[in-house]
C-alpha cells in the first residue's frame, strides 16, 4: 500500500505513465491479497494482530538515499496493521 508513512493511510494506489522510456523505469506491484491467501491456517493466525510502524525516512536511508528530500520524510513512523483488509474491496 502507498503512503503508509503517512497519518491517514491512503484509500487507493494508481499508477499513470505519460511517457514510457524503452530502458528502465521498472515498477513492480504487488498482490497482498495472493499473499495473504498463500498462507496456511497457522502462519494467517500469527500475523492476524500484528501490526509494525511504518517509515519512509528508514527505508528510503536502507536504499541509499538522504532522509531530507522531503516527500513525507519528517513524519513520524506510524503503527499500522500488518493485516489490513480493505472494506470496500
């Protein structure tokens, strides 16, 4: 999910390309609902009330990059869910 970091989660993710390079430029998405499916009884009922705090400043440093770029950098790190199913969806 995108904007985690941030205090209101964000309620979608869309991706728009106005130009496509023919090198590079690599997105991937991922299908949380698959892998949450994927997982057996057991593993399901571990995470089911986990939940971790989410921050854009530490993965974007785990990249390589510098944490005053802004783009959300200086939020603090949120709690969230590690299961959060949609409810409209």
């Amino acid at each position: 999910a995108d904007s985690t970091y941030m205090p209101v989660s964000a309620k979608a993710s869309m991706l728009s390309a106005r130009v496509v390079t023919t090198k590079g430029g690599e997105t991937e998405w991922a299908d949380m609902r698959a892998a949450l499916d994927a997982l057996d009884t057991e593993a399901r009922s571990r995470v089911a009330d986990l939940s971790a705090y989410h921050s854009i400043a530490y993965s974007q440093a785990q990249a390589g990059f510098e944490s005053d770029l802004g783009y959300g950098m200086d939020e603090a790190a949120q709690l969230r869910p590690l299961v959060k199913v949609h409810p409209e969806t």
